[in-house]
C-alpha cells in the first residue's frame, strides 16, 4: 500500500489562530454587515451582524458553549439540537 500525503494536510499541523473571522458572500459585501467568528468568556454582548457566531470558552454546558447573532439579538444554540 502506497503512503499518500496531502501538500495541504502538512501546512496545517499546527493551530491556526485569527482574531474575529469575517465570512464574505462576496468579495464586495460591505464590512458592516459581514458575519463573524469570535470567542471569549462570558455570554456575548458586542453588536454583531446577523449570522455571526461566538464561542464560549467559560461555558459550564454545552447549552452555552455557542451562540449565534439571530434579528439583532444573541441567542444561545441548544445542545442538544
């Protein structure tokens, strides 16, 4: 059996960190409305556009682990969804 190794699977040995991640549609998508990636402790309260995400890094369970910016507000994603 031949050993494969992807070009890519090499790069990415080790951690990748950013500092809020912007999710584009399209390379024109203005700033402002551009869904982020963020993480922190405590439940989120920074005003972010609708779509984002953030990742708890305190939470006690996994219902607040994840939240998801939803019409304006944060809101905690179940689970066990």
């Amino acid at each position: 059996m031949a050993d494969f190794t992807s070009k890519f699977a090499y790069r990415y040995r080790k951690g990748l960190a950013a500092l809020s991640i912007g999710v584009r549609q399209t390379a024109t998508t203005a700033d402002s409305s551009v869904p982020t990636i963020t993480s922190g402790s405590g439940a989120p309260s920074a005003a972010e556009p609708n779509g984002s995400i953030y990742l708890r890094t305190d939470a006690s369970n996994a219902d607040e682990s994840m939240y998801s910016r939803i019409g304006g507000s944060w809101v905690a994603i179940d689970g066990a969804a």
